[in-house]
C-alpha cells in the first residue's frame, strides 16, 4: 500500500545515531567548544545571508531544569519502547482515552509547573541582548522560553505548549494551572493521592525500586509507587491506576454557547452533577448522517501525535530560518521530522549549521560533509557537551569581545567580529 505523506508529527526515530565528528577537531573541551562556538556567531555572514543566528532547541536544553530528556548520555531512546503514546485522533474519538490522558496529566503537572528555566534558556535571552540571536525555534513544550526570554529573542513553539489547554470544538485557550485546580475539585482522591505522591518525593527519585526507601501508600487505595518519572510531555505513567474514575471539565465558552454545526445542528455539552464533561447521551447526528464529534472537549495546546502543525507555526519556523544567516541546533538529536527539515532548509540556503548535542543527530553527516575539520568554528561547529556547560561561558566570551552587543547602529557587524584566524593556533 502507498503510503501517504501528510505533515503530521511523527513518532521519533527510536534508533541511536552514530557517535558525532567533532569539529573542530580540537572542540572537545568546554574552552575549546566555547572558542568555536564564538568563531561561529561572530563570523561574517555567507554572501547574501543575514548576520544573526536562529536557534532550533530540544528536550536536553531543560534537562538542567530537572526535566527528563527522551534520550540517555549515550543517545539511547528512554522512553519505554512499548509505550504507546496517545493519538490525536484516539484523543478526540475517546472519552476514556482522555481520561486515561488528563489523570498522567494531572500527576505530572505540579513537576513541571514548578520547574524553571535554567542557564542556558538565560543564556539565549543574552545572545538576544547581545545582537547575535532574534529568533528560538523549540521542540519543548515547558515553556521556558517564553519565561525565560519574553522580549526576546522570539519563540516558535514547534510543539505548542502545555501552559494552555484549547477546545477541540471552538478553539478558545484556558490557562492550565487553572484547568489543574479543576481537575483536583473534580477527582478528590487522585488529588489526594498527589500530595501523598509529592510529600514521599516519590517523584524526584529515579532509583532502582528494589533499594529505594519505603514505598509511599496512598489514601486514594492506589498502588505503591515510587521513582515516578515526569515526561517531557509533562505526563506520568502509574500502571495499573485506574484510569476510567477521572474526570475533567468541559469548555467553559462551549458549554455555555452550544456551537451549531454546518447544518445548523445545536451541540449540547452535557456535565454531570460536578461540572465534569459527560457522554453526550444522545449522539448527535447531522443531515447527512455522519456522527458529530464531542463537543466542548479541551486538549493540551501542544501537538500531539498524529496532528499536524499548523501553517501559522511552520510558517513562523521557515520564517525563523529564512531570516537568519545561521543555524545554532541545541540539544536535540533532530529525531522529529518537523525540527529535521528545518536544519535541513538552513543547510539547503547555504547556513553554517553548528550543533551542541550529547549524542549522535539524525542526518548530521549529510550537515557536515562537506565541512572541514581544520577550521576554527566560523563554518561550522559540531560539539558534544551539555549546553549548561558551553552556552554560559560563550556569554561570557561575546561579553568580552564587543561588551556593546554584534552589530553598530548601521546593522554591520561591530566589535565582535573575530578574526578566525586568532583560533588557528589552537589546531596544533
Ligand atoms: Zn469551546
């Protein structure tokens, strides 16, 4: 069968990518990899491309936020390979399915929503201060560069963001921290159940579960738990809970503005005694006979599998990279076809591409085949490091060289131009 190609998010490749080429091939310390890197934004823009740098981030940028990546030190997937994310479309068609969704949810929420940006997040907020970076592409879904850096560099959110959920019927937007108040008002014994999970630290422990410490037990009768690892995704998985006693609200807007369909159908959003959204007991169907979707259902605002991104947002993207001379890729092994053809664009216009990630990137040797290994960073830069560790002192370095930022009044590169040249006694 022919398979169709449709731009919808994409389970991630799970394999390991080969171990990256450094180069220069002296960058494998962080002094070294901060020099590149500084060569690297510093240099001359390629013939007819703009000076600054766009920025595509990924999972690793919030590991030093206490957030787990998908992948290990060693590029390995961590996610659980039978694990079956839910789909877009099981989300819709499904009530259970979004029980099953907002109870992990639910658990992983408090985790995330106290998390914060970390160094590196600060440090692209200086590169924006600095002149050399106007725009941040990201994967993540956490939100921090939105905290981090709100008057920029600016942010497309690849993904979306889980700081909002977004009716699937009328498209209005709540804040989640709210929606997560709502969500405990509704399910008493799971909200229960977290402050008992959250008290025995059961969810800032990864240890083996055979030398942990007493096993946390829960006045909601659920299972033993402990080492709960919060996904990127910002959910938690407790086998065995059960899932179907959730509850969550409907659309507020929805619920009191019944939307009318095409052929002037009136949806009801039905709720039962508490407000929580309940199965429309009649289901509504239109003249032609097709099954009308449930409406007033609220879903995180990020994209999740099987959806597609919106035009707006992959405009905004392309837009990123088009505007820029640059591609500086952040700790991400580019495992999502969606960041994948966004480097690929920057290497298709003639972009110097450099890349700070802890393991092998997809299609990394196609970015670099050409590249030589010789020279200093301004051509491209591939290093192996946490960005905590290089992103800070890169600061530092730009700081030192054009303490007034990249770019004079007239748009042309100022005192922070560096010279290549300076870096070639470091090749010996
Ligand atoms: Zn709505």
């Amino acid at each position: 069968m022919a398979a169709v190609r449709k731009p919808l998010l994409r389970i991630p490749y799970t394999d390991v990518f080969a171990a990256p080429r450094i180069v220069p091939r002296y960058a494998t310390t962080p002094a070294a990899a901060v020099a590149s890197l500084s060569a690297f934004i510093t240099a001359p823009p390629p013939r007819g491309l703009p000076s600054s740098t766009v920025v595509l981030t990924g999972a690793g940028l919030s590991v030093a936020s206490g957030l787990a990546d998908y992948r290990g030190e060693n590029g390995t997937y961590r996610v659980n390979k039978t694990f079956r994310p839910i789909y877009f479309h099981e989300f819709l068609a499904s009530h259970e399915v979004r029980k099953r969704y907002w109870a992990r949810s639910f658990l992983g929420w408090t985790t995330l929503h106290k998390a914060l940006p970390n160094t590196s997040h600060y440090a692209l907020r200086d590169l924006g201060r600095l002149g050399y970076v106007r725009s941040v592409i990201t994967q993540n879904v956490d939100s921090f560069h939105h905290v981090a850096h709100p008057d920029g560099p600016s942010t497309v959110e690849l993904h979306g963001y889980l700081r909002a959920t977004v009716c699937t019927t009328c498209g209005n937007e709540y804040d989640r921290d709210t929606f997560q108040n709502e969500l405990a008002r509704l399910n008493p014994a799971w909200a229960a159940f977290l402050v008992d999970a959250i008290a025995s630290g059961a969810f800032e422990s990864e240890d083996d579960p055979t030398t942990g410490g007493p096993a946390p037990r829960s006045r909601a009768g659920l299972s033993a738990i402990r080492g709960i690892r919060t996904n990127p995704d910002g959910d938690v998985d407790v086998p065995g809970a059960p899932y179907t006693t959730f509850r969550y609200p409907p659309c507020e807007h929805c619920l009191t503005n019944p939307p009318v369909t095409e052929d002037g159908t009136k949806l009801m959003v039905e709720v039962d005694q508490d407000g929580a959204w309940q199965l429309p007991r009649q289901v509504s169907t239109t003249d032609s006979g097709t099954k009308v979707k449930c409406p007033g259902v609220l879903k995180p605002a990020v994209i999740m599998f099987g959806e597609s991104i919106s035009q707006a947002v992959k405009h905004a993207a392309e837009e990123a990279v088009d505007s820029a001379g640059r591609l500086l890729v952040l700790a991400t092994s580019l495992a999502t076809y969606s960041a994948w053809r966004l480097a690929k664009r920057a290497k298709d216009r003639g972009m110097p591409i450099a890349i700070v990630n802890m393991g092998g990137v997809r299609g990394e040797d196609v970015f670099f085949a050409d590249l030589d290994d010789q020279q200093p960073g301004n051509e491209g830069v591939r290093v192996e490091m946490p960005t905590d560790v290089v992103l800070p002192p890169l600061v530092e370095e730009l700081h030192r060289i054009a303490p007034g930022g990249a770019y004079s009044k007239d748009g042309a590169l100022g005192a922070g131009q560096v010279d290549p040249a300076l870096f070639r006694d470091m090749l010996s």
